[in-house]
C-alpha cells in the first residue's frame, strides 16, 4: 500500500495574494540539493581585552558564497520592483538550499477589472523566480511548494527580519541544513 504523501495546505483559502501587505516568503531547492550558496564561517577573532572589548568572544561572521544558480536568482529578485512597480523587496538570504524574502505589495494588485479573483500576485513573483533559475540553470531547481507568511504587525515584521538576518549565522541549526 503507497504511504499518502503529507503536504503543506496551499496558499490562504480566498486570500487575494495582490492586497497590499508585507509578505515572508521561502523556497526551496528540488530534495534540498545545495545549489544556490555555500555558508564559510570566518575563523574567530583574536580575543584581545581593551577599552573597546570586554573580552567576550564574538560569534564568527559568515560569508554567503553564492553559485552561478544563486547569483541568477539574486540578480532576478532585484528585478522584481522594477519589474512589479508595487512590490518593494526589503530583505532576502540565498541560503545553500533555500531562499527568504521578505515583501510588500504596496498599493492596489494587478487583478482584472470588476473581478473577484484573487490576483495572486504573490504566486506570480515565486513562479517567475523559479522559472527564470530554471531556465538559466537548464534544467529544474525547486520544489512544487513553498512557504508564506503574511505579516501582520510590526513585531511580525521585526521576528522575520531578524530571522532573514541571521540565518547565515545560524546555517548548521536551520531546518533546511543538509550536512
């Protein structure tokens, strides 16, 4: 007997991804293949106690090395205002398997006069990412799904930057890690 395969719920029921709002957005690499960067830890610095240093080590920076998959993808989302005059990207992290952006859509969506469809703007900007890294990849980089926030206050805001900021320094504790 074949195991049903559980998933993810789709985007919010009758949600119209066009409304304006920030949006956290995440995808991910097809079997979380590491394509997109490589996360190179700097050796620690040198503890010296002074004025300036209380002497407490500080935690290594990372450097997010990206690959030739990964620098499409970057060059593609800073397309993306100019391509969507009401979309404003205001943080993003190509992880080695895994993108973050954080977004608005700042002002009335894209959705067909008179109409009560969703303008599902927000689908529109990932299958585009996704499509373009496909092309210049030449073959298909991700999985079918991804994940959305809709933030709704500026706590929410604030939790998702700083998740989006630091998840290069986090890399080995991410859910998305692949040794």
């Amino acid at each position: 007997m074949r195991e049903e395969k559980k998933s993810r719920p789709g985007r919010l029921p009758s949600y119209d991804y066009g409304l304006a709002g920030y949006y956290f957005i995440t995808f991910c690499t097809k079997g979380r293949t590491c394509i997109l960067s490589h996360i190179e830890m700097e050796p620690p610095p040198l503890t010296t106690v002074g004025r300036d240093d209380p002497g407490a080590p500080n935690p290594p920076a990372p450097t997010v090395l990206l690959t030739s998959c990964g620098t499409a993808l970057k060059d593609l989302i800073l397309t993306i205002p100019a391509a969507h005059s009401n979309v404003t990207v205001y943080k993003y992290a190509i992880m080695p398997n895994h993108v973050h952006l954080l977004l608005s859509i700042d002002g009335p969506g894209m959705g067909a006069p008179g109409s009560s469809r969703p303008t599902q703007l927000i689908p529109r900007i990932v299958t585009y990412l996704k499509r373009m890294t496909n092309r210049a990849a030449g073959r298909d980089l991700w999985q079918t799904t991804y994940y959305d926030h809709i933030i709704r206050n500026e706590s929410d805001y604030l939790r998702v930057w700083n998740y989006i900021d630091t998840n290069p320094t986090k890399w080995g504790e991410d859910e998305y890690y692949v040794p």
